[in-house]
C-alpha cells in the first residue's frame, strides 16, 4: 500500500509539473517592443478601426437625411409623386432617375411610414414619421466614416489581461464583429493584430499592411470625401480623348440627331475637337469645367447645325461607350439633351416623337377619360384646361387655381412614354394620380391616349385627352357663330405665335384685340391701334378663320388658318403644311 501511494504520488507531482511547463509556454508577454503593436480602447488606431467597421450610412442620404444611419430594405418613398418599392441600396438610382427627369422642378421626397433604419453599432430603430427622423437627424453627431477602405476577413486578434498576458484569440470574420469588439473594449483591455493583413483600397487594389503604424497612417490619410468629380473626370478625360464617337441623340425642342449623321467625332488630349464626314471637317473645342457639378463644354463654331452644340453640358452619365448631356437654357428654362456614343447612329430624326411633341405642345387639352384601378375618377379632372409647352412645363388651369407640372417624352423600345409630374399635396391629390410613366397608344392633333400597367401588372390605367372637354365645345358639326359670339366677348391677348416652329410671341407682347360683329378687329398697346378683319366660316368639316391686320401681325396675316379647338377662353389656330401636320400656330387667351 505504501508503494502505491508513494507512485501515484509521483505521477500526480509529474502531471502538475507537465502542465505547469505548458501554461507557462502558452501564457505570452508583452515586451517593451510589442507595446507599439497593441490597441487600447481610447487610443488613435481604435478610433480609426471603429470609423472603417462602423455601419455605412453614407450611401442613401439622399433618402434618410444623415450619415448615422442606413435605411433597411425594402422601404417605400414617393419621389416626385411617383411611388417608389426600393428592393435594395442599388434601387436608389431610381430615385436619382426620377429627379433627373425634370431639370427645372423642386424634387421632393416623401418617405412612407413606418421605417426601418440600421444605426452605427448595427442596432435597428423604427421609425414612424418625419418628427421622429427629424430628431435622429439632429442627434447624428460624431467623426464621419471611413467607407472607402475595407478589410480582407478573417482577422486574427490577440487578447491581454491587465498583466500584458497573453489570454486568447479571437477571429473576426466581419465589419459587425470588428465593431462590436472594438466598440465594446473597456479602459484596461489590451488586443493585438496578428499581422499582416490586407487592405482593400476604394479603386479595388489590395494592400498588405505589417503594424500598427503602417495601419493608422493608411486609415488617417484616407480621402473618402466627395472629390468634386475629379477622379471620375480624370477617367472621363481618358475616354473621351480615346476613339471616336458619333451622336446618337440630340434633342433641342425637337429630335434633330439626324443633323449630325455621317459625322465622326474626336476629342484630343490638347483641348481641340473635329467633326468630319468625309467631305466637310469642322473644327472644334472642349473643356472640362469643375465650379459645382462636371461640365463638358463645347465650341464648333457659329455654322448652323453645330452652333447648336455651343454649350456649356452638364455630364449626366460617362461610360468607356456612351456620354449623356444635358444643358439647360438661362432664357426659357428648356431642356436640351446631347448622347455621344461608340456607334455611328443610323436612322434619322424620331419623327414619332417630334409629331407627338408637336401635338401636345399645340392648343391645350382635357381630361375625358381617367380610369384608375378599374374606377373611372375622369370626374376629378373636370374644368381643368391643361396647356404643354416647349419648354417642358404644363400648366393644368381651372376657375379657381392653377397647377403647375413637367413633362417629359422617353423613347422606349416598346414605344412612347409621355411622363408626367404635377404639383401635388398627397395621395388624396387627383394630380398625384397623373404622376406616372404613360405609354402612348395613340397621338394625334385631337386626342392622346395613354395606358399605364400597375406595378404588379393586376390592372392597367387609362387616361385620355382631347381638344372639348367632357360634354361641351364643338363636337362633330363645326358651329362658326358659336367661335363669333365668344370672340366678341371680352379683350384677348396672343398667348402663342409660332411661324415654322419659331416662336414669335412676343410680337404681339402688349397689344389687347377686340373683335367687332362688323368683321373688324383692333389691336392696341395703349399707343398704337392696328385695325384689320376677321372671318369665320365653315369650309368642309373644319372652321375657316381669316385673319388679316397690318403691324404687328405681320405673317399672321393669312387666310389659310383652320380653328384647333376654342372655349370661352382661349382659341388656337393652325396652318397645316401639304403633308397635314401642323406648320404655323396662333392661341388667342382672353383677358
């Protein structure tokens, strides 16, 4: 028994020096050198990891209002009156497509309620209306994000006690699980990086980094803050001085890409420019302009078709393939549209979207059908007069307000959208229910037809507009004394001339017309009376209107107009060229 014990005491005393041997050999310390390596909780290098681990809230501002938090999807917006479902964080161009729309509008978003949004530390809050987003705005505070850095997971990190012993390791696979640690780091806790590790830079290159030093001066310099486009107009610069290009689309008032085909396009490195077709070469320049938003300015001399091209054009999308333009016009707040791309373009004008321009932008329109969801709301638009002009605004007028709009034509590979967007107070707001992308079924000088399938494509909406609103005004058997009696009625002013397309309103700026029963007509600005005649008679099926003064009509002076359509109102007349489409236009307005 005695020999027993005095063996298993033996082997007790060799196991307790066995493991005594290896816990020391585990167990590690921290020397003066490894001091440089470690992290504290307040120290510079904790500060810049929680920065680049931190929840991104940078990338959808344009929705929440901050850069504290990130909304979580999907989530519901109303932009512009357009309702929008957004899947993800790359729905957010969406949003940006529905404001570019319209260039000179007030783009508004609404957020609908309740939301979902991710905080810094990875927590989620609901939020249940715009007071409380206001708040969480006003409360985001603290050093902004480091987002254009991240790290190549997993990263080993080591953990110390008080004692600079070594007490394990832990691996984090993840932004949220390197936040967490880091965020939740007391006073006296110490960790270490197990180096090296890769870094991966906002162009998308990887970089080994070896210490703690190496690591804070990568985060501290980083420049993840709006460069002003420099970087994109460094590559935008390299693609355009790359190749050729061609203009596949240019659009001033009217489709009139056709004027630059055959043209090749090519932008050297020392600012000069040429256009040439083979037989006729056109010199050029560009320049590249930085004060608020990236600019390609253009100069091809004082010739028409390519002084058109004389602008200063707002860069909307740059690829290797493609250059979208915009300018929009100091004078009438119109929008011109120029796209250069790697193929030449080998048709000629849009002549569908020219016709439909012209048509809308001709006379004002009513409402005669609106069927929402399978309801007919037609009702709703009632004594509204909607006019269209060139410029891209409309104008929907009653006797009791005025609403203002935009609107837009897109040529789709199915065929026409007419986009509409209408000031509005809600979703209560009958104008709130125009606001969408409308594909055309049909368009000519006295009706439009537009569809619109819902999103889950359940129902298809309707909407209509013609010359006579719902239950008045002409109909089939034109009425020559009806147009009589209400010219006679009141003072008129001319709203719209347009002599080939020019507009030439302002001719007759000042001047108010009176119409006698005598067929005599008078023009007066206050000093000056211009006299003339007028005739309405019916030839065919159409109203004749014969129109014949001096000064200040000039070539309105023809016999040739036939009446478009007239209310108590308004009047407008137009001169068709050989072809029927709309050649000269004179509105009248009351006073």
């Amino acid at each position: 028994m005695k020999r027993n014990i005095t063996i298993y005491t033996f082997l007790i005393l060799c196991f307790g020096l066995l493991f005594s041997s290896c816990q020391k050999e585990e167990t590690e310390f921290i020397d003066e050198t490894d001091q440089d390596e470690t992290i504290t909780s307040n120290s510079t290098l904790a500060n810049l990891l929680i920065r680049t681990s931190q929840n991104p809230g940078s990338n959808d501002d344009i929705i929440d209002g901050n850069s504290c938090t990130q909304v979580k999807y999907p989530a519901t917006v109303i932009a512009n009156g357009q309702k929008v479902i957004l899947e993800s964080e790359a729905d957010i161009s969406l949003i940006q497509d529905i404001f570019d729309q319209f260039p000179n509008d007030t783009d508004t978003l609404e957020i609908v309620f309740p939301i979902t949004l991710i905080l810094q530390d990875f927590s989620e809050v609901e939020i249940n209306d715009q007071a409380e987003l206001n708040a969480l705005i006003a409360a985001c505070q603290g050093e902004s994000e480091i987002g254009c850095i991240d790290f190549a997971y997993p990263i080993t990190i080591f953990t110390y006690n008080s004692n600079d012993e070594q007490t394990g390791t832990v691996t984090i696979n993840s932004d949220i699980e390197l936040y967490l640690l880091l965020f939740n780091l007391d006073s006296d806790d110490i960790i270490s990086i197990d180096f090296p590790i890769s870094v991966i830079l906002e162009d998308g290159t990887t970089v080994e980094v070896n210490s703690n030093q190496e690591l804070e001066d990568l985060l501290a310099n980083a420049n993840c803050d709006d460069d002003n486009g420099e970087g994109e107009l460094s590559e935008f610069e390299e693609n355009l001085t790359t190749g050729s290009w061609y203009v596949t689309y240019f659009f001033d008032d009217f489709d009139e890409t056709s004027d630059f085909n055959g043209y090749e396009f090519t932008f050297a490195t020392d600012n000069t420019a040429l256009a040439t077709n083979g037989t006729n070469t056109v010199p050029g320049t560009w320049n590249l302009t930085t004060s608020s938003t990236p600019d390609l300015e253009l100069f091809f001399g004082t010739n028409d078709p390519f002084d058109e091209l004389d602008e200063d054009w707002e860069i909307i999308e740059a690829t290797s393939e493609i250059i979208r333009l915009k300018h929009i016009s100091g004078g009438d707040g119109s929008v011109d549209y120029l796209t250069y791309e790697r193929t030449p373009n080998t048709g000629g004008n849009n002549e569908d979207v020219n016709i439909l321009i012209e048509n809308l932008t001709t006379g004002n329109w009513f409402v005669t059908l609106f069927q929402d969801d399978g309801n007919d709301d037609t009702t709703d638009y009632n004594g509204y007069e909607f006019s269209f002009f060139i410029d891209g605004s409309a104008t929907a007028v009653s006797t009791s307000e005025t609403i203002n709009g935009f609107w837009s034509i897109e040529d789709e590979e199915t065929g026409l959208d007419l986009v509409l967007n209408f000031d509005n107070t809600g979703s209560d707001d009958p104008f709130e229910d125009l606001n969408d992308d409308w594909d055309v079924l049909e368009s000519s000088q006295i009706i439009i037809r537009l569809s619109d399938e819902s999103g889950g494509g359940n129902s298809t909406d309707l909407l209509t507009f013609e010359r006579e609103p719902n239950g008045g005004g002409g109909g089939n058997d034109p009425d020559p004394q009806e147009l009589r009696d209400i010219l006679q009625t009141g003072t008129w002013y001319v709203d719209t001339y347009l002599d080939d397309g020019d507009n030439e309103t302002n001719v007759f700026n000042g001047y108010d017309f009176t119409f006698f029963s005598n067929q005599t007509v008078t023009a007066t600005n206050g000093s000056e009376n211009v006299d003339g005649i007028w005739i309405v008679s019916v030839v065919g099926e159409e109203l004749n209107y014969e129109f014949d003064m001096d000064s200040p009509i000039n070539d309105a002076d023809d016999d040739d107009y036939r009446v478009l359509q007239f209310s108590e109102t308004s009047a407008t007349f137009i001169i068709r060229d050989s072809d029927g489409n709309i050649e000269d236009t004179l509105t009248f307005k009351k006073n």
